[in-house]
C-alpha cells in the first residue's frame, strides 16, 4: 500500500527532484517553451478514455469545496502520464494557474516543468505535498500543492489527484485530505468496474437464456415464476406471468421442495398444459438453483413441445425419411409398374402394403412414399416387427407410463404410434408380428387411437400406416398365422415390388453402376464382371448385390472391376433359374441358398439378406432348414 512519506523523505526525494530538473535542463527562471501540450481532438481522446475516473472525481469535488474554498484552493485531475484533464474552481483561479501553464492539455512531468508535487507524485507514486520554494520553477514559488496517486487494477497508477493554492495556505492536513480522496476514488472506480462487469455479465447472461432453443423458466423458493425467456413464452403463449406462482399454469404440477430434496425424479417428464382452447403437450426437467450446499434460492425448468423432442430423435436416431422416388434405379417393366403405383399411393393417405423378398428395397419404397407425400416434413418411424420380442412389442408400439412394469423407464416412454402422429408409420416384416398384437393393431387401425400400458387415457393418433411383409400373408390366413381381418384393412394399396432377378440385366448393370459411382466414381465394370453379375440369380436381391459391389471395391485396386473381384461362384449363376413357387417356397430356397454361400455362417446370412440374426433363426427354425453349426 503507498503511503505518505515522512517530512525527512520528504526533504531527500525533492532535493533528488531538483538534481533531476537541473540535469533535464529545466530552466527555473522561465516559463517552459517545450512543455507538450494535447489539441483540443487529443485532450477529448484522453478524456474520454478515463471517463469513470473523471466521473468519480467530479462526485468529492463537492466534499472538497465544503473544506476548501473554490476562491483560494484549485482542484485538478491528471493522468498517468501527467496531462492535466480537468480543473475545477473560480474562474479567477483558475486563470492564475494557466498563466502558469497549469491548465487541461498541459503535460506536468519533471522533464516539462520540473520538480512539482504533481511532477514529483507521478514520479515516486507516493503522496506529496510541496511549498512555496519546494518548486523548482520561480513560477510556481508562492504556492502550496499537495498530490496523491490514484491506483487502478493490479496497483496500475491510473492518475493524480491535486489541490493546490497560495503558500499561506499551507497545512498537513490538506495532504491527508487529498490522499484519503484519492483511496475513496480507488474504491468507488472499482465498485464502478464491477457493476459494469455485473451488468455485462447479466446481460450476457440475459442473452444466453434468450438465445436458448429450449424453454426455460425460472422459480424463486416460493414457486413463483421469476423469469421466462422467449423460446418459453412461444410454447406456452403467454407473455406476462412474472411474479405469479407456477399453478396458473394448469396440468404443471411442480413442487420446489420435492426438486430440491429429489433432483433425480424431475428428469424427462410429461405434462399437458391447458390455455384456453388449447392443450400444449410438454416434455420437461427441472433442477434446484442453490446458494452454496444447501440453500435453496428456487428451481430452474427446461422444458420442448412433445413434437419437437420427437423430430430431434428422429434425427438422432436416423429415422428421417432419406430416400426419394429418384432414389429408385430400374427401367423394367415389372419395377416401373411398382414405382408408378407407388406415386399414386403418395397422392393419398391410405394404408399401403408392400409385399417382396427381403432385400428388394420395400423400405426405400415407403420412404420415398412419405416424401412424396402432403406429409413429408412430419415423421417417419419404422420399426421391424420381426426383430423385436413379442413380450416388447406392444411398449414399442404403443409406449407405457412411469411405473407401468419392472424395468421401466422413470416417466414413462412414448410408443411408435405416437411418435409418428401426423406422420407415418413403417410395420415392417409385418408378418412376423406375434398374434395377440395384431389384435391390438387392428383395433388401432378402428379407431385411430393407442393408450400406453398402464395409462387409463387414450390418446388420438393420425398415423399413415405403411406395412411391408415377405411372407405369403394369404398362406399364412389360410395357416392360423395371420388374422384375415388385419389383412383387409392392410391390402388396401398393395404393390408388389419385384425379385431382382425378375428385373433383367439392365436394372442389375444400372443398380450396380449406381453403387460403384456412390463409393468409387473412377472405377468400371470389365465385360466379365458384368456376365457375372447379369446371370447370378440374387437371392439377396439389391441388398445383395450391393454388398457384393462394396466388398468388391475393397479388393479392386485399380480403376476396373472385373467377375473375380465380385467373388460369384460360376456354378452359382444359374442355381435359382427353376426356382418358382410361392413367397415362401422363394424366401426357403433363398435362405438356404445363401446359408450355402456363407458356409452356414448366420451372422453373415443375416448381413446378406437384411435381416436381424434373431429373425433368421426364427425363419430357419420355420422353414425347416438345416442351419448348420455358423455363427
């Protein structure tokens, strides 16, 4: 901390001061000719730059003249590079101290005008008090100034407070005056950095939560409602509910207390909040807002509308609809049929039924169906009812409520129905579906209404229902396998997509020069490679094939692909050509078939074919086919 220097330090740092002035080349007994003075534009900058200094000063001038006459005792203000920013007192004052340059522009250092207690506090950064001859100019003899240093961040000198009058005037007591100002000063230019910090601070703060794609609304102790930003004024339509507590939001059941001693169980909650007409459908959280361990100050909730939680999984988990009628490549009779009707089915909202051997690309249909259609930009929700559990499938499709069954998930879980609401939904390998389920489908389909397990509330849902099936469903009615009631209300739009093997050698060569530009643009097809690919029969179809061209561009080192390469057994070309039948028979020799490929490897059948491994044991237990000892 700088302190006031003894009378006899006093004494040796003017007299140093002197021996410096001399050794300047200070002339003491004329005015300075060189002393630096800033324009009027310079003098603006400097004082602009030390605004709050100026600022804070201003506030004890006042103090100041209550003890000291305006009259006899000039104030001023000096930066920390000794230019003189202000003064204050009566004109006449002030008037006798600029014809002694001592006025706003003027720089005050040793080196301008000698020792001074201005020149000299600047100096040393220490209070100083000079009289009378204690000046090393004549000029200034006759007059008693007392200067102390003021200090900014990190003890920076920041500038020089002085009082300065004539000789006569003279008394310590002016000095603690002027020192003890300057400490004030200090203090009050850092109360006034820190409320600029708070206020930047808060208004960054401000800009955050109004910034925030979510909402969030803040709760004091009492469960009244402290601050809303904009995103949750939007959802809940309604603007001014500071200050009124949390209930006025009816079907918002929230407890402070209960957050405050079980954060845990505020996660992932629903809720249906009720304005007016209108029910807004919420998924939310909340978290206590504490001071220190264990002082609670209220709680902070984040909260989305339902359907946009439901877009933002979509896209998490990939189920966005990607494909488009450009994506389907072929030019035979057989695929363009399928296609044209398929764009019919997208000019409705009727249910479709897809019906072809795994790996013809039912999926890809359904997906550019639903972009197609006036439902595009809404959901797109598949799910494989052949790869998940019969004892699952119904809390997948129709979800559950907090504490509906061991296991479950806290708050509960939305099921794919309601998921997909003002979407579609994809039921894919629809035959597979568990009996008891497709009740339960089929009255879904009635009523356009689920009800999640252990939830007494049902729920509307306007879902497009795409069902897609490899199996022979009419065989499997005739089999007790399928309901015949499920099927008519499913076969309303049925497009059968075809074999690969139906569509010729032309969709197979333009399908396969499709994948190789994807991967490889650079690469080609030799005339070998092409036999090859044009006379295998593709019991895996385009899913097949496929992985045949990606595993062949690994191992293809230059710019041609030839029958090598792909890997085709020659005796393999024609092995389907006889095959006929139905559905079934077709899906049993192709199992079987491509388990021969594999040397009965299942994982790697399963990966062929396009199906779960738990779906292939199922249909190889079915069909009665000798698995082997695979993987």
């Amino acid at each position: 901390m700088k302190t006031i220097l003894t009378d006899d330090q006093m004494r040796r740092e003017i007299a140093k001061s002197h021996q410096r002035s001399k050794d300047y080349g200070v002339c003491p007994d004329e005015r300075a000719i060189d002393q630096k003075r800033l324009t009027p534009e310079e003098l603006e900058s400097r004082r602009e730059t030390n605004k709050d200094l100026l600022e804070v000063v201003a506030e004890y001038i006042g103090e100041f003249y209550e003890l000291l006459s305006p009259d006899r005792f000039m104030i001023a203000i000096v930066d920390q590079e000794g230019f003189i920013l202000k003064l204050s007192g009566s004109d006449a004052i002030k008037a006798e101290f600029a014809e002694r340059n001592y006025a706003p522009g003027y720089r005050f250092t040793e080196k301008d005008v000698g020792t001074t207690a201005t020149s000299l506090c600047l100096k040393k950064q220490v209070s100083i008090q000079l009289n009378d001859k204690d000046h090393y100019c004549r000029r200034a003899h006759g007059f008693t100034s007392s200067a102390a240093p003021i200090f900014g961040e990190d003890d920076v000198l920041r500038g020089v407070l002085v009082a300065s009058g004539k000789s006569t005037l003279v008394h310590p007591h002016t000095l603690i005056m002027v020192t003890s100002a300057a400490r004030s000063i200090e203090k009050q230019i850092r109360l006034l950095r820190r409320n600029r910090e708070m206020s930047i601070y808060a208004g960054f703060l401000d800009n955050v939560l109004e910034s925030a794609e979510t909402g969030l609304l803040t709760l004091d102790n009492e469960s009244r409602i402290w601050k809303m930003n904009r995103k949750a004024k939007r959802i809940l339509n309604q603007e001014n509910l500071d200050g009124k507590p949390i209930s006025v939001l009816k079907g918002l059941n929230v407890d402070v207390n209960d957050i405050f001693h079980h954060p845990e169980a505020w996660k992932g909650r629903e809720c249906h909040i009720k304005h007016g007409h209108q029910v807004i459908h919420l998924v939310y959280s909340a978290q206590p807002v504490l001071s220190g361990q264990k002082n609670m100050l209220g709680a902070v909730l984040v909260f989305e509308e339902f359907g946009n939680i439901r877009k933002i999984a979509d896209k998490i988990s990939g189920s966005t609809a990607y494909f488009t009628f450009d994506h389907l490549i072929g030019d035979s009779p057989a695929f363009r049929k399928a296609v044209e009707l398929a764009k019919r089915a997208a000019q409705s909202d009727s249910t479709v039924l897809l019906l072809g051997e795994t790996g013809t690309g039912k999926e890809l249909f359904a997906q550019a169906i639903h972009n197609a259609g006036a439902i595009q930009a809404k959901p797109f929700i598949p799910i494989n009812c052949g790869a998940i559990p019969g004892e699952l499938m119904e809390s997948e499709l129709f979800g559950y409520v907090d504490g509906a069954f061991s296991g479950a998930l806290k708050g509960g879980r939305p099921g794919k129905f309601e998921l997909a609401d003002g979407g579609t939904i994809l039921l894919d390998e629809i035959g597979d579906m568990p009996h008891n389920m497709q009740v339960k489908l089929l009255r879904v389909l009635q009523t356009g209404e689920v009800q999640r397990i252990g939830d007494g509330k049902v729920l509307k849902v306007n879902t497009r229902i795409i069902a897609s099936t490899n199996a022979n469903l009419p065989q499997a009615i005739a089999q007790n396998q399928f309901r015949q009631d499920l099927f008519y209300r499913l076969n309303i739009l049925p497009i059968s997509i075809p074999p690969l093997r139906e569509r010729g050698a032309g969709d197979i060569r333009a399908l396969a020069n499709f994948f190789i530009r994807k991967i490889s643009p650079g690469c080609r097809l030799t005339a070998t490679a092409i036999k090859a690919l044009t006379t295998y029969r593709w019991p895996g179809n385009v899913r097949e094939l496929e992985n045949t061209i990606q595993r062949a561009l690994h191992v293809c080192d230059g710019e041609l692909m030839t029958a090598d390469h792909l890997g085709i057994p020659e005796e393999k070309h024609h092995v389907l050509q006889s095959q006929s039948g139905s559905l079934r028979e077709m899906e049993q020799q192709m199992i079987a078939s491509t388990l021969d490929q594999t040397n009965h490897n299942m994982a790697e059948t399963a990966k062929r074919l396009g199906i779960s491994r738990a779906t292939l044991y199922r249909k190889v237990k079915q069909h009665a086919i000798a698995s082997g000892h695979g993987n």
